[in-house]
C-alpha cells in the first residue's frame, strides 16, 4: 500500500508537465496524457493485487502522505485511505479512464488543443482518485471541487461557441447549488464532531448520535443536496444533457463513467449517516425512482445520439440512488461498476459514430451504419443490452438484477418501488432498443458517402472495453443462476449487506418477470425505430411538429422552462429591483469609508522631509506619553 | 568640589536633544537638518557618559567614542549625498525634494 | 577568544571579510562579473559556515553577541535573503552605465550588520549593528545617484534614519544611566515589578527607532518614497533583511526581558500592529505605483507580525518566525520580479507595465502571482500558512480585536493585489507596449527556487514548522 500516492499523484504530474511545457509535440503530449494514467492503472492493479493477496487487518489501510496542517489536536493531512470500496472505484476510474484517454488520442487528432485537452483530462482523473481516496472531508472537498472544475473546463472546451460556454457555466451553477449545501453539512458535521477524518466521524455519529435525531437528518440531507447536483439527480438534473457540449471522450469519462458517480460514492461512503435518518433514506430511493422515470421517458423522444445517451446516465444514476434509498449499498456499487464500463463503452462507440458521421449527432439522419462502422456496431450493441439488462452474460442484468431484488424484499422497498423501477427496466430497454434501430438499422438516411469510424486508436479501446460490458455479471450472479458472490463478499466489510433476501422461488419469479419486461421494451422500442425511421424519409426535411406530450417529454419534462420561470427569472428581477438593499450598502459603504480613509491617509504622504521627520517626533510623544502615564 | 546629581545632567541632556530635534523638524536647508542630527547625536554621547560617571564604568565612554565614530561616518555619506542634491536639484531645501508622494 | 567562538561568529566574520576582500579587488581590478562571483561564493560559504557554527552553540561571545539556535536561523536567513538580492542585482546593474561594483560591498556591509543585530545581545552590539546596516543602505538606496528620485530617496532615507538612530541612542543612554548595564541579560535580572520613569521614557524612544526601522505606523511615512526611489532589488533588500533583523532583535528583546506583563507595552505594540494593518492596507488600496504598493503592504505585514509577537506562548515565536520567513521569501520574489523587468533606467514600477505580463513572459508572471496570492494569504501558499499561524496563535491569547482587524485588513488588502494579478493576464496592448530586458540567468535561478519555495511552504509546510518548533528553547 505505500504506492497508493502513486496512483492519485501520476496523472498530477501528467497535468504538470502538460500545463508547463508549452508547445509540446502532439506525440509527446499524448505519451504523457495517456501514459500517466497507464501506470496510474498498473499501480492500481499491483495494489489490487497485493490487497487480494494480502488484506490489511482490518480491512483498510491508510497512507499519510503528508500532514500539512497540524496545530494541537487539529490536524489536516494529505492521507489516502485504501479499503475494498474505495479499491473497486480506482480499478474502475483507472482502467476506464485509462482507455477513454487512449481513445481520445484517436479522437482529438487534429484538435487545436490537444495538449490542453490532455491536461485537463489528467487534472480530471487526479481529482477524481483523491475523491475517492481521501481520508478526511478537506481532502475530499478538494477532489470534489477539482473534478467539477475540469468538467466545467472541459464542457467548455471548444470555448469558442457561445453555445458551449453556457453549457459549462449551467452545470457549473447547478452543481454549485447542491455544493454549497453539502459544504454547509460538512461543517455541521465537523463542529458537532469535532474531527474532519472521516473513519472517525462515522464511528463518532454512529455512538452519539440516537437514530432519527434531527442532526442526523439535516447532515444526511445536506450532504444528499451536495451529492444529487454531483449526480444530475432530480431536482437538480438540468445540466447534464446540455453537459453533452463538450468532447465525446470527456462525456464517456466525465458524465458518464465518473464524475457523475461521485454522489453515489459520497452517499455510499457516509452511509452510517443514512442509516441513522430513515427520512432521507426514503427520499433518496423516492429521488431515484423518479429521476430513473423523467429521465427514461426523455431518453425516448430525443433525436440527439449523445443527449439519449446523457438522459440514460441520468436514469441509470436512478437506479443506484434507488439501490443506495433501500440500503443495497453493495449493489448500487455493483451497478456503477458494470455502468462505468457499459456506459463509456456506448459513449465512446457512439463518439466513432459521430466521427463517422462527420459529427452529425442527429439520429433521424442516421441508419444503416451497422455495415458502415462495423466496430462501433457490435461494441455499441454489446453496451445496449447490456444497459437494458437481458440476460444472461450481459453485466447490466446481474447488477440491476441485484438492485431490483433488493427493492422487492427490502423494508424500504416495497411492491410500489418495485413496479415503478420495473417501469424504469421497460423505458431502458425502449429507448436503448430504439437508439440502436435508429442508428444502425434499416435504410441509410442522410449518412455521408465516406465514414471515418476511427483508426486502431478508437476501435482498440471499444473492443476491450466491451469484454467487461459482457463479461463482469459473472461475478455476482443471482442463487438462481450459480450464486456467485464474489463482488458481495469483497465489499461486505465496508458495506455490509443485512441479509434480507426471500426464497430462491420469489427471486426466480422476479428475474423472469424484469427478463420478459426487458424484451417486451426491445420489441416496443424497435417497433418506435422503425416508424420514426419510416417518417422522417417520408417528411425529409419538414420537421415533425409533435404532439405537446412528445415535445414535453424532448424537453426533459420542462424543467428548464420550470427552473427560467421559477427560479433563474425572479432571482434575476430580484436581483435587479433589489440594487441596492442593505447588504449592498454595506458592502458601498464598505467600499466609500476605505476610498475615504485612502484620500485621508494619503494625504499624510506629502513627500516633504520635514512633516515625515515632525510625524516621527509625534509618533514618539505620543508613545512615550503613553508608557509614561498607563 | 560641588557634586550635582546626575539628574541635573541628564535634563540637560534632554534638553540638547530637543533643541536637536526641533531643528530637524523646522530647518529646511538639509546641511543645518544633518548639524541638528549631530546635536542629538551628542545629546545621547552625553547622557552615556554621564551614566558611565555614575556607575564608574567606561561603557559610557566607550560607547560615546563608537557614537562619535558613526557621526562622522553617516555625516561622510550625507554630504556626499547633499553634493549630488546640490547638484541635481541647485537647491538645498528639503522642499525641493518632494516629488515622490501619494 | 576561544576557538570555539571563532567558529560560532564564522557566518559574520566571512561576511565582513567578504566586504573586505570585495573592497580590495574594486581597488585593483574593475570587473563586475569577478566581483559578483566572489560575493555570492562568500555568501555560500557563510552559510555553509552556520553549519560549523551549530555544533558549538550556544556560545556567547563576549557579552555582545549570543550565537544561539535563534540566533543562527535568523543569520541563516539573512544570508539567503542577501544572496537572492545579490543574484537579482547582477542583471539589473548590468544593464546600467554607472559604476556596478561598489555595490556588492555595500551588500555583504549591510548583510554583516543585520548578521550582528541578529545576534544582538546588549545595547552596544545592537547600536553597532543597527548603523553598520544603516550607513550601507544610505548608499544603496541612493546607487541610482543620476536619477532625482534616487538622490530624493537618499537624503529622505539618511536624515530620517539619522534621526530615528538619535532616539535609539537617546533611549539607551537613559536606560544605561538608570539601570548600570548595556547587557538585556542584566537588564532582566535587574528589573523589578515596575521600571523608573527615566528608564521607561527610555524604551519608549528605542520603541521608536525599532518602529522607524520596520516602517510601522506612525513611523511609515518614508516607506513608500523610499521604496520607489531605491534600485528594486535593494528595495527588496530593505523591505526584508532590514526588516526582518531589528523584528529578530525585537523578538529576543520582547521574550527576554518578558515584556507581556508590562500592560502599557502590550497596549503600545497593540495600537501599532493596529494601526499598521488599516494604514498599510488602505494605503496601498489605490496605488497605482507597484514599488509603492507593495512597500504600503510591507506595513500592513509587519502589523500581522507584531500581532504573532503579541500572542504571547510557545506557539508566538514560531509563528512569527515561520510567518517572517514567508513573507522574505514572497516579497524577494514581488521586488525580484520588479527588478528582473526593470530595464537601463526604466523601473518597472507602474501597472500598466504590468499589463498583458502573462502573455509576454509567462513564467515571470507566474512568479509574480504566486507571490501576489501569498501575500493575499491564499491556500496552498506559504503566505496562507503563515497567517493561519498568526491567526491561531491569536486566538490562542485571545486577542479578539487584533484579529477582527487583521481579517478586516486582509479583505481590504485583496482588492490591490488582485487589481494587479487581473492587470498581469489582461491582453496587452497592442500598440505601445514597455520593453523588458532579455531574460537573465542568476535572477532567472534566483526567482523560480523563490517561488518553488513559495508553493513548498505552502503545500508540506510540516519539516519548517518541526524545525521552528524548538525555537523558544533554543533562546539564551
């Protein structure tokens, strides 16, 4: 475990050498870009190693790098903090970043700022890891602001559309909102705990903290605010889509793999605090449901490749919340893993779409593409199915498998939970079902006579990544289908599982209901490919009208136009009647008094030796006078 | 032999060093602002010696010699630096010198 | 004198040897080059010498000079202050007509007499310290003798020290006519519950002269004029080295003669930390003259540091050495820079010169702006950490409305130095833009190992902290 510095320290040092050398050989910037993250993934896998052959004894092991401030019992180090959970997300940040920035070395060919691009990348994975790494709330708090701001750098990479520039400014301000909440909860749980380490601080809340108490719950909530705007949950899911702005390997990493995850993480990671405020334990699993719904039903209507993908992310997100509401804490892991991997997958396949495409995004101009692009189609088809959970190898059915069980016999859960995440399960397999026929299937729309899919650099990472997307259920599978445990037992120390499950026959009955909803959302969705396909070459150009409900579902639900009416608009006429109240007088006065004192103190600067020298004798007077007479 | 106590000494003391400073702060030919220095300059030569007197050490004698040392070292500099004004400015008023303020 | 002195004195003996030898070969040889070398060779080997010195402290010698723990960290740091002026000198004299070799005597005089003050351990050594620093720095601070403001700053320089030397002077020949002793040693031992009135009077006017020498309000008026009109690398050279020997005195003094319990001394510090922190900050706030405004923001740090030496406890020293060593480094690096964009004749003081920095030499501005974000006190700067010390240390006495001024004055001082870090990325003009001189190697070295420091400190400040955590009782 001494080497775990390594792995958060060498994509740092990939952003340092990218940053300051200017005017590097794009070879050399990518040797560095994806390189420092290559042996970030190989340290990563030596100490996955040593930690399977050799678990520390108490299951975690901790790594001061440095303290940097220690005053009396106030101590703030830079500490790194190893235990199976926070292992299985580095293997996930490292191995999928890994492949996504040697994606991008093919993708961003040509790029004017490939270093930059790079750079920002690497500052990215860097934060990441210490997010997930930190061993105490400052730390954290540093990867958590460092990753959102190189997603709002990289949002707005191509900075020179206007268009971009908004997107990066919208998801930086609506993720600040959940952030300052969680800021707020952190401090709470700083002063009433008086550590900020945060092993501590959960053994702390867990003994003197009754279950239910009102601190548990304004901490447990405010800590959720900070991570639903992290994770595009609903209410504060507006910015993902239009995140979809920048490159398509920094939506795969980003808002799709990582990032967006890091609320789960964060809730996950401070579950002792859940469990102790059932009520926000109930709104997380409500939030989820919902979110999973909005988002599904948006996911169906949009004629954009990357915003179907960006809606399904937001879905998928759901599902972990809804996992993470009825205290499956270990599947909601198990899912961000197999979505980390299907999910970038489909992103970066969907990128060589687009570069077939000549980056046309439009999916009614699409189709026919799967003898086009053959790599993109079979890597993409493997992501789909494995996001719409048909059995039996696919990654996507054993973990959602795994959540959906949960939500049928966990006390949290319940029958309602169940039908409306079985609903979610019917609208994944639809708009992924669609999304494939649209794109690869039937007649080719408005496909440019030459396709550039990519070269090695892109089809290399699609296929390896794929593996995992086929592959990685096999080790959870549910008691029906071998009963491997392999994933459950790993994190069980970290996050325990009670054991909840009913009779092998419910769970039988159940995986065959979700199989038969999944399927029957294929046939749906491929019956809407097709229609829409059969429309648009009838219309061609004319653009469809839509009916209120199709344009309402486009619109994400209206809550864009919700949020400009509700809140960005009065804030804006408040804002405007509201010049200038009291605070703004203050700060005025402020302001005035120290124009006023400046124009009065200079004044005293005459330049004149004598009035320097007479000020010198006052000076003197007056102190003598004083330690004369006190 | 009429001995007068030390106090006697040392208010004359102060007193040279006030005339020495009010001059600093009136004068404004720079060549008198550097005598009235000297003058506060030997106004502490003297309480030092006086004290030495007192105590019947030489540490106040010794320390009146380094003063004397230093005077003649900083007034060395000084009319050299009063040359150059001399020479750049046709003045030496401390007025005149007054262009950097604010 | 024993051996064992000999060695303990080594760092100033090389130091005033070196201005011996430098003065010699003036005398035989004009070369700046030659000179130059040989006055940063014997500022490496003075610090080199601290080294031998360690292993026999403490070690008092004579009655005048205590070469102690305290002692040598303070030489050490004014050796590496001097030898980053000196590095920073060598482009900036290059580049002008006027006779460059004297300078470095000057340097190594000046360097020797904060050497002694440092080591100050009776009246005598501190007034033979205070005038061999003072009477080197009349001449450097008048080096630009062609130019008006050179000469202006000069003369408003030497009569101002003069005279405040006067009070210092003054002060101890009452103090040594009341109390018999020149030695602070005696001087402690000596004193009562409470001081006689001459003597009293007498500290009051030693108060002055120190305040005179740190530029704390109301003994500031000259900072700025003299900071504009002195070459930048000794405005560099006087807003540290000078600086930072009389707070070493002053520290030594405080803590030996345990002035906390006089209240009407505490009061006095008190009114002018307070006092400094407001002027110094509102000073600077409208400046548009960066060798001024950098000069009003020395005052209001000296206030922040006063504030360190009047929380009282083990924890005083260390913060304000760690918080004095920060703010050497963080202003070598904004003089530095001033002096590295300085050209011929032309000072790079105003901040439109400053505008368009980052576009134009990248790496300077980046030095320049990380020693703007320590002076503002942001994280991961040594300025950060040292405040954060100050603060704690504060809070630790409870000096409440200390404090509330400082953070008052930290908000203010914002304002000016991010007015100059946003001139320094603005676009440059197009049309008329000033002329930097061609990059230079010893002050190039001499910045970037200032501001690798700079983020050092402020990133793993944990190995300093360690070292100065043993400060108090190192003091003799």
């Amino acid at each position: 475990m001494e080497l775990l510095w390594l792995v958060p320290a060498l994509p740092l040092l990939g952003f340092a050498l990218l940053t300051l050398a200017r005017r590097l050989v794009r070879g050399v910037a990518a040797l560095i870009g994806v390189g420092s993250i290559g042996l970030s993934m190989l340290v990563t896998l030596w100490i996955a190693y040593s930690f399977l052959v050799s678990p520390p004894q108490s299951g975690a092991a901790s790594d001061t790098v440095w303290s940097w401030i220690a005053l009396g019992d106030f101590r703030v180090s830079v500490a790194f903090y190893l235990d199976s959970f926070s292992l299985v997300m580095i293997l996930v940040i490292t191995i999928v970043g890994f492949f996504i920035h040697l994606y991008s070395a093919g993708y961003m060919e040509g790029d004017d700022g490939f270093a930059r691009f790079f750079a920002y990348m690497n500052l990215f994975t860097a934060s990441m890891l210490i997010l997930v790494l930190a061993d105490n709330l400052l730390l954290l708090l540093v990867g958590w602001e460092g990753v959102g701001l190189c997603s709002y750098l990289l949002i707005g990479f191509w900075y020179r559309d206007p268009a971009n520039a908004r997107a990066a400014v919208k998801a930086f301000v609506v993720t600040r909102t959940g952030d300052a909440a969680m800021l707020v909860g952190f401090l709470l749980l700083f002063t009433s705990l008086g550590t900020l380490n945060i092993q501590d601080l959960l053994s702390k809340a867990v003994s003197q903290w009754p279950s239910g108490s009102g601190i548990a719950i304004a901490a447990a909530a405010l800590i959720l605010a900070g991570a639903l705007g992290k994770s595009a949950q609903l209410p504060l899911q507006t910015w993902l889509p239009d995140a979809m702005a920048g490159p398509t390997p920094v939506s795969a990493l980003i808002h799709a793999a990582t990032m967006v995850t890091a609320g789960v993480y964060l809730v996950a990671r401070t579950h002792a605090i859940f469990a102790l405020a059932p009520p926000v334990q109930l709104a997380v699993g409500i939030i989820g449901v919902a979110t999973l719904l909005i988002a599904g039903f948006s996911a169906i209507t949009q004629r954009d490749i990357k915003r179907v993908l960006a809606y399904s992310t937001m879905s998928q997100i759901g599902y972990m919340f809804l996992a993470l509401g009825v205290g499956a804490w270990g599947a909601a892991l198990f899912h961000f893993v197999t979505h980390a991997f299907f999910k970038s997958l489909l992103f970066l396949a969907a990128g060589s779409v687009i570069l077939a495409m000549h980056h046309e995004q439009d999916l009614l101009k699409m189709g026919g593409l799967w003898k086009r692009a053959p790599v993109a189609f079979w890597t993409f088809l493997v992501g789909a199915l494995a996001m719409a959970a048909v059995p039996p190898l696919i990654s996507g059915f054993s973990s959602k498998d795994w959540i959906l069980s949960w939500v049928w016999s966990s006390p949290a859960g319940g029958p309602v939970l169940y039908v409306l995440a079985l609903l979610g399960v019917l609208l994944t397999a639809t708009y992924t079902a669609r999304l494939v026929t649209l794109a690869f299937f039937g007649r080719e729309r408005d496909v440019p006579e030459h396709v550039h899919p990519g070269g090695a650099l892109i089809a290399v990472p699609l296929i390896v990544l794929a593996v995992p997307a086929l592959f990685l259920g096999l080790i959870q599978t549910p008691r029906s289908l071998g009963g491997v445990n392999l994933f459950a037992s790993f994190v069980q120390g970290v996050l325990p599982e009670p054991g909840a499950e009913g009779p092998p026959s419910t769970e039988l009955l159940l995986m065959a209901v979700s199989t038969l909803v999944a399927l029957a959302g294929l046939v749906l969705g491929w019956a809407l490919g097709v229609s829409q396909a059969r429309a648009h070459l009838a219309r061609r150009e004319a653009e469809p009208a839509g009916s209120p409900l199709h344009r309402f579902l486009l619109s994400g639900w209206g809550f864009d136009w919700l949020y400009d009416r509700a809140i960005v608009g009065p804030y804006r006429w408040l804002a405007r009647i509201n010049q200038s109240d009291v605070a703004d007088w203050i700060a005025r006065g402020f302001a005035a008094l120290s124009r006023l004192l400046n124009r009065l103190l200079s004044l005293a600067q005459t330049g004149r030796l004598r009035w320097y020298a007479t000020a010198l004798g006052i000076g003197a007077v007056a102190i003598v006078a004083m330690v004369v007479f006190l | 032999m009429r001995q007068y106590p030390i106090d006697y000494g040392l208010v004359l003391s102060a007193v040279l060093f006030a005339i020495g400073m009010a001059g600093v702060f009136v004068r404004r030919n720079v060549i008198f602002v550097l005598l009235c220095i000297e003058i506060m300059l030997n106004a502490a030569g003297l309480a030092f010696v006086l004290g030495g007197a007192r105590w019947g050490q030489a540490d106040g004698q010794v320390m009146f010699i380094f003063i004397l040392a230093m005077a003649a070292a900083e007034v060395s500099v000084g009319l050299a630096l009063i040359m150059r004004m001399f020479h750049r400015f046709k003045s030496l008023d401390t007025n005149e010198i007054a262009r950097m303020k604010g | 004198m024993s051996s064992e002195q000999i060695l303990a004195l080594l760092p100033i003996l090389v130091t005033s040897a070196a201005s011996v030898v430098v003065m010699l070969l003036v005398a035989l040889k004009r070369s700046h080059g030659l000179v130059f070398g040989v006055t940063v060779g014997s500022l490496l080997v003075a610090l080199a010498a601290i080294g031998s010195s360690v292993s026999v402290m403490p070690q008092a010698v004579s009655s005048l000079l205590i070469m102690d723990r305290f002692a040598l960290l303070y030489i050490g740091l004014i050796l590496a202050a001097t030898l980053a002026v000196a590095l920073l000198s060598y482009a900036y004299l290059e580049s002008r007509a006027e006779r460059r070799e004297e300078y470095y005597i000057l340097l190594l005089l000046a360097a020797a007499g904060s050497e002694v003050l440092a080591a100050a351990g009776s009246y005598v050594s501190f007034f033979l310290g205070l005038e061999i620093l003072s009477i080197s720095l009349y001449g450097l601070v008048a080096y630009r003798r062609q130019t008006p403001l050179g000469i202006e700053a000069g003369v408003k320089y030497l009569i101002l020290a003069g005279a405040s030397s006067g009070f210092i002077l003054f002060g101890m020949a009452l103090i040594y006519a009341e109390q018999g002793s020149l030695q602070f040693a005696a001087l402690a031992a000596a004193k009562g519950s409470s001081f006689d009135v001459v003597s009293l009077v007498g500290f009051a006017l030693i108060v002055v002269g120190v305040g005179f020498k740190l530029a704390v309000v109301p003994f500031h008026l000259w900072t700025p004029d003299v900071y504009q009109g002195a070459p930048a690398p000794v405005t560099a050279f006087v807003a540290t080295v000078s600086k930072g020997a009389m707070f070493a005195l002053l520290l030594r003094y405080f803590i030996q003669l345990d002035l906390y319990q006089y209240g009407a001394v505490v009061l006095v510090f008190g009114i002018i930390a307070a006092l400094s922190i407001l002027a110094g900050n509102i000073l600077g706030l409208l400046q548009n003259n960066v060798k001024r405004m950098l000069a009003y923001s020395s005052i209001a740090h000296v206030g922040y540091l006063l504030v360190a030496l009047l929380a009282s406890g083990p924890l005083a020293v260390s913060s304000v050495t760690f918080y004095l060593i920060a703010y050497f480094i963080t202003n070598l690096g904004a003089f530095g820079v001033v002096g590295y964009l300085s050209s011929g004749e032309r000072e790079a003081e105003e901040i439109d010169d400053y505008r368009g920095l980052a576009w134009r030499r990248p790496w300077v501005a980046g030095a320049l702006t990380a020693s703007l974000l320590s002076l503002a006190g942001i994280p991961l700067t040594a300025g950060f950490i040292g405040k954060f010390f100050i603060i704690a240390a504060g809070a630790g006495s409870r000096l409440w409305a200390l404090l509330i001024i400082l953070v008052v004055g930290s908000v203010v001082s914002f304002f000016y130095y991010f007015r100059l870090v946003l001139a320094i990325f603005r676009e440059p003009d197009a049309g008329a833009q000033v002329p930097y001189p061609s990059a230079s190697l010893a002050g190039g070295i001499a910045l970037s190992v200032l501001t690798l420091l700079l983020v050092w400190l402020g990133v793993y400040p944990a190995p300093l902290v360690n070292l100065l955590g043993g400060m108090t009782s190192g003091l003799l």
